[in-house]
C-alpha cells in the first residue's frame, strides 16, 4: 500500500536495507519494512551450500580419468559478497535483479578444476585411483589460499572426492590386471600351501629317518655289544684251549716219558728174557732133540701129548700105510680144557 512493503528474511539470509546509498539496517534473519520505491534490499545467502562437480583430467602418464565430488562452502563476510556480487532483489522481495548468485558455484567449481588438474597431473593413473584423499586435501587447503575466493568472503567448510574412474576401456584393461594379479595371489597361495605341505612331508620323512637312524644306531650299538659279548667268549674259550693244549702237552710230556720209560723197561725184560733162553740154549747145547721133546712134554694135558703125537706121526707118515682113530680120541681131542687145566696150560 503506498510502496510500503513488509520483508522478513531466513535465518540462513543476510539481508542489508539501503536507502540514499547507504545501510540503514542489516543483519541475519531481519525482518522490517521499507519504501519500495526509495529502498533497496540486498539479500546474501549465509548457509552451508553443496555444489558438485565432476571433470575430466589426464595423469602423469596421458591416462584420462574423471573425478567427481562436492564443495561444501558458505558466505562468511556478506559485505564483501555484496560488494563483489550483485545480490539485490528486485521490488517484490523474492527474487534477485541478476544472476550473479547462480554464477557463484561456477566460480568456485572453476577454481576447483584448477586445483584438481594441478593435483592430478602429478600423478600416475594407478596412483590417483588410489589418492582420492590426497586430492581432496589439495583442492580444500587451495581453495583457502585462493584470492579470489576469500575476496568474495567464502568460507570453504570441506571437500570431498566421491570417485575417481578412468575411461572404460581403461577400467576393463585394469580390472583384467587386477584379476590377473588375484589369479596369480591365489596361484601362489595353492604353491605355498603345496609348498607347505611338501615342506611338512619332508619334515615328517626326515623325522621318520632320524627315527630309522636312530633304531639302527641301537641296532649296532646292541650287535657291538653282543659281539663284543661273544668276542669275550671266544677269548674265554681260546684261553681254555690253550689251558688244555698247555695241560695236553704237559700230559703229553709225561707220556712220552712214560713211554720211554716203559720201552727201557721192555727192553730191559727182553734182553733178561734173552739171556735167559741163550742161557737155557747154552744148557741144551748137545743134547738129544727127543730128550728136549721128553722134557717139554712133561706135565702136558692128555689132548697135547695126543697132538704131540700126531705131529709125529705126520713126519713119519711115508711109512705109515694105514691109521685108525677111534670116535673116542678125536671127541677127548674136542674137548675143551677145564679152566684150571687152561690156567695151568697157560702158565707152562
């Protein structure tokens, strides 16, 4: 009515009433009425806002990758937005005589793509895949240094890198890399499980040799002992033979003289035995051989005198034509001696 309007501003707007061209009330959240016609209203937004960026940049190694994230930032210092910006609304109160508020993310995103570009090009492909992080830091600790963005009274609250990704083409040739490398891991994980197993094969035979070893160690320490056991034996047994070799040789020796001993003393009865039959010769010298027979045939048994005989008459047999023998002479010539008649036979 009349021009006079009624405004009341977020808390999240600073808004600057001007008349005559200058501020006669300001503040976050204000609420007032103002002339239309002879007043102008200057509104700069002083929330937290996201803008979201996304940009194609090349690594060290020519590789092209894209990054993408957000920019987290807010107006601190409204005057120096305002004087930077055009914030005036128009006469309803509700929307902006310009674009400029629009341009504001567009110069920050700008300054950001810098930023990224400088930090990406420092760095491999691989490694900017992996240093989502670092770029991050980059890009907010630059936008905090940068002129022209604290001219425009930002405050930078954070930056976040949501994704780093290379082009297709890229991306399959290094997924079939990585599952070549994950083959290959789990390839050489079955080697070193085999490897393992082999390892603990080796370890139980090498064990069971020692163990063999072992075993035939007491094996031979066993035979040394028995050896040496028998070989304490045969020495016992050598020194029995040669005990009874030395008691053999010694009995021997007495034998021997023994012998001697009894073969002087044969020799000794042979030469009596001699000179007593020569003596006996000596006697006989001269005299009939039927006197000799006579004599010899004294106290003879009846069957020698009967042979005596006969022998006889075997020399005289030429002149013998005819000789009868009764069964009685020959069956008494049968007869055996009595014991005392042999005993007495043997003693003549």
């Amino acid at each position: 009515m009349f021009g006079v309007r009624y405004i009341k501003a977020q808390p999240t707007t600073y808004l600057m009433k001007y008349r005559g061209g200058a501020i006669v009330a300001e503040g976050p959240g204000l609420s007032t009425l103002y002339y239309a016609p002879a007043t102008m209203l200057v509104a700069v937004p002083i929330g937290s806002r996201d803008a979201s960026f996304i940009f194609e940049q090349t690594a060290r190694d020519f590789q092209t990758l894209t990054v993408q994230g957000q920019v987290t930032h807010r107006i601190s210092d409204p005057t120096k937005a305002a004087s930077m910006l055009d914030f005036t609304l128009k006469a309803d109160g509700k929307t902006y005589e310009s674009d400029d508020p629009e341009k504001l993310p567009e110069r920050i995103l700008g300054t950001v793509e810098v930023l990224a570009q400088q930090a990406v090009k420092e760095l491999t492909l691989r490694d900017a895949l992996q240093a989502s992080d670092r770029i991050a830091d980059i890009i907010a600790g630059g936008l905090r240094q940068r002129a022209d963005i604290a001219s425009l009274g930002l405050e930078i609250l954070g930056v976040s890198v949501r994704g780093i990704k290379p082009t297709p083409d890229t991306a399959k040739a290094l997924e079939a890399q990585a599952r070549e490398a994950i083959l290959k891991t789990a390839d050489e994980a079955i080697f070193a499980r085999r490897n393992f197993a082999v390892e603990q094969e080796r370890a139980i035979r090498e064990s069971e040799l020692d163990t063999e070893i072992a075993v035939e160690q007491k094996k031979r320490s066993i035979r040394e002992t028995q050896m040496d056991a028998e070989a304490s034996v045969a020495a016992k047994r050598n020194e029995l033979r040669e005990a009874g070799m030395a008691a053999d040789i010694v009995l021997e020796g007495k034998r021997k003289d023994f012998v001697g001993l009894n073969a002087e003393n044969t020799r000794t009865l042979a030469d009596a035995e001699a000179y007593r039959v020569g003596a006996l010769m000596k006697i006989f010298e001269g005299v009939d051989t039927r006197v000799i027979q006579a004599l010899a045939a004294a106290g003879m048994q009846p069957g020698q005198l009967i042979a005596q005989a006969f022998s006889g008459i075997a020399e005289k047999a030429e002149k013998i034509g005819q000789l009868n023998v009764s069964p009685d002479l020959l069956s008494q010539l049968m007869e055996k001696p009595q014991p005392m008649e042999a005993a007495n036979a043997r003693r003549q």
